[in-house]
C-alpha cells in the first residue's frame, strides 16, 4: 500500500467536502479578553476579538485565578510529578475536589485531566462495576459519551434526543432486573437547547436506573452557585453522576465527575483513564479551585453573561439570520453549507478581525452547519454591533436566505 497515497486521499477529501479544518494562530492577551492577536499565514500580526471561545465567563483572565496559580507555581514548581497514584496526588488536587463536591452537594469529587477523559472513562469502566449494565444515551450526546458507552463492551441503547416517550420505550423492552443507566446532557453545545432532566429522573426512579448528567456546559454558568442547570432547577439530588469541566466557564483545565463517595472511589480504583495518567498541575488546580469558589457567590457576572447573549441573538434576529434559540448562551446561526460557512468564517476573520471557526460535518449532521457564537460578560455592545454589521454584509455577499422574525 502506498501510505502516502492514502493520507493525501483522506485529507484530500476534506478539502473537496470543504470542512478541512485549520488552526487559527492567535495569541490571548491577559486582561485583554476577548482581544487576541491573530498570526495571519504572511506573518504579520492583526489584532481580533474573539466569538467562538468557551471561556464563556472570561475566568481565564480573572484576577482571583491568576493569583491563586501564580502562588501554587511558586510553591511547587510546573508539573504534579506523576499520577494521582503515584505522587500526583497534592493539596491542590484535594482542595480543588472538596470545592467541587461542595458546589454540587455531593459526597465526593474526582478530578481529571480533562472532560473528556472524564466521561470516557467513567461510561467505559462503569460495566465493571455493574455487569450487566445497560447504558440509555441520548442520541446527541458528546463524542466522549458516545465513546465511553461504545468502549465498555456492555450493552447500550440509544434514544432519540431529548424523547422521553422513546427512552420509555427502550426501557419497557429490556430485562425489568438489568442495572441501568441513563446518560445525557443539560445543555447539547451545537444548539444549545436543555435535556429534559425532571422527566428523565422520573424514568430513572421508576425503572431503578442511575442518571448521569454532562453539565460541561452549563457549571459556572446556571444555578445559584453555578453548579449547572440540575442545581437552577432543584434537580441536584436527583442525578447520580454530574460531569463538569474546569477549562469552559471556570477559565482553566480539566474536567470531573461528582458523585457519591463509593461512586467515586470504584472509578478511581478501576479507571484506566484515571490511574494511568499524569494528574493535572498543581498550579492548574489551584486556579480552577480559585475559579470555582469565586464563581459560587458571582451572580451578576452570571446574569451579564445571558444579558449579553440574549442582546446578541436578538440583533442578529431582527436581521433575519437563521438562529436556533432555546434560550440558553449558546447562539448558533445556520448556514447549511459548508463551503459558504468557510467562507464567512474567513472573512469574518480576514476583513473585520471576527474569530469564530465554522462547524462543520462531523461535530454536526450534514446540512446544519453552522456559526456558533460564544458572547461572554466581555463582550460589549460595539464588539456586537460591529458583528452584526460584518454578517450582515457577508451574509447577502453569499446570496443566502434569511428568515423572517417569528412573531
């Protein structure tokens, strides 16, 4: 086989398919967000703001958290020095999974490097500690699920997103005494629309199943104390499992799951995604326990947080711009083409100094690609303004429809 041959062919492919991704070079600057500046392809530097991040609170750059990794740095130097197993396990880490337990009133916290790793490596280990498991996914869950579920070599049945009366089904079909587990979102990031959580609790109580809930994109963000949209609405005690991220709204890395004390202790003891990896820093643990504990008492940034997002989405649809709003901080624009999204994404970036990449087939189904925008608390009302004005031209530049505001 040329191997060669078969690479150029792959990459090849996304090129004609015109969703091959490239990396943007931009450089954030402290005390700057949501300005970067972008290292265009000649060289030269150009400065930008940033639409398409999810440091949606601009943590990233709070006093509070730089201070608190600029004291843990100084104190222990860059990196944990092993696995938690194995000399990775520091104060920071503990202190970081008591704020975390703390936030949603759970017995326990497990910190990992990362969301992802978190969900992979829970979903995949939890058939060893239930044989016989049957795992109910939501059919947009993210990429980590889908792969913890698809790695644990259990069985699995998926439901229609968000169909409550689908997932009743797939219930009543199986063995009544089968451990079960029912896996889904509170927030699903491309549309930004809610999980239904009261309804899949009731489902869960009834057939005896364990919930698990991805709140990546809700902690720091819903609740009283950012705990998510479980806490906001009272639903906390009923999910099992929260997994939650440190590198999105609380401005950091790494991910976790927060659960009982047995819970969290049988996944430690059996995730290979847990016990054979490097723990994060100890600096990088202090800053997001510095994030967590401040974002438990910042409801105003919170509540500026959605002002802004629900100003954008306004604008953009009295413009008439396709936008999906379930009434979350997400703001995706439709574009249905991934040629034309590359394009608007590039000039967007080339010609107004507009980041946001386009989304594009396979983080969503063909035909709905789309821009997603990020507002965060930083963004202020000329960075929207001059947005909308740069769409508005790019978008009637692409001869695209627009549609007519509903009501």
């Amino acid at each position: 086989m040329n191997y060669d041959t078969a690479l150029d062919a792959a990459i090849g492919k996304l090129h004609e398919e015109g969703r091959y991704r490239t990396f943007i070079d931009i450089e954030r600057k402290r005390g700057q967000f949501p300005h970067a500046v972008w290292t265009r392809p000649d060289g030269s530097e150009q400065e930008i703001t940033v639409w398409c991040g999810n440091d949606y609170l601009g943590m990233g750059q709070h006093p509070v958290v730089l201070a608190a990794m600029h004291e843990a740095l100084e104190a222990t130097g860059a990196g944990s020095g092993g696995t938690r197993n194995i000399s990775g396990t520091t104060v920071y880490h503990k202190a970081l999974e008591a704020e975390l337990c703390d936030l949603h009133n759970k017995e326990a916290a497990l910190v990992f490097t990362s969301a992802y790793i978190a969900n992979d490596a829970t979903l995949s280990t939890l058939p060893k500690l239930f044989p016989g498991l049957i795992i109910y996914s939501d059919a947009l869950n993210h990429a980590s699920m889908i792969e913890g579920v698809r790695r644990n070599g259990g069985a699995k049945r998926i439901f229609r997103h968000n169909d409550v009366a689908h997932l009743r089904e797939l219930l009543e079909a199986d063995d009544p005494a089968a451990p079960k587990l029912i896996a889904f979102e509170s927030i699903y990031s491309m549309d930004g629309d809610f999980g239904p959580i009261k309804e899949l609790c009731d489902l869960a109580d009834e057939f005896g199943a364990l919930t698990y809930l991805d709140e990546v994109h809700a902690v720091g963000l819903y609740g009283p104390r950012g705990a998510g949209v479980a806490e906001r609405d009272g639903l906390m005690d009923r999910v099992d499992i929260i997994n939650g991220t440190l590198g999105k709204a609380y401005g950091v890395h790494g991910g976790y799951i927060a659960a009982s004390a047995k819970m969290c202790d049988a996944v430690r003891s059996y995730a290979p995604g847990f016990i054979f990896t490097t723990s994060i820093p100890p600096a990088v643990a202090a800053g997001a326990a510095a994030s967590v504990r401040h974002l438990k008492t910042d409801q105003a940034l919170r509540d500026l947080h959605q002002e802004r997002a629900a100003v954008l989405k306004l604008r953009l649809k009295v413009m008439g711009f396709p936008v999906i709003d379930h009434g979350s901080h997400i703001v995706p624009v439709m574009v249905g083409n991934p040629v034309h999204t590359k394009a608007i994404s590039d000039a967007l970036l080339a010609d107004f100094g507009i980041y946001c990449q386009p989304i594009n087939y396979p983080t969503v189904p063909r035909g709905t690609e789309r821009l997603r925008f990020t507002p965060s608390p930083v963004h202020d009302m000329g960075m929207i303004d001059g947005l909308v004005r740069a769409m508005d031209g790019l978008w009637s530049h692409c001869a695209l429809n627009r549609q007519e505001l509903a009501g």
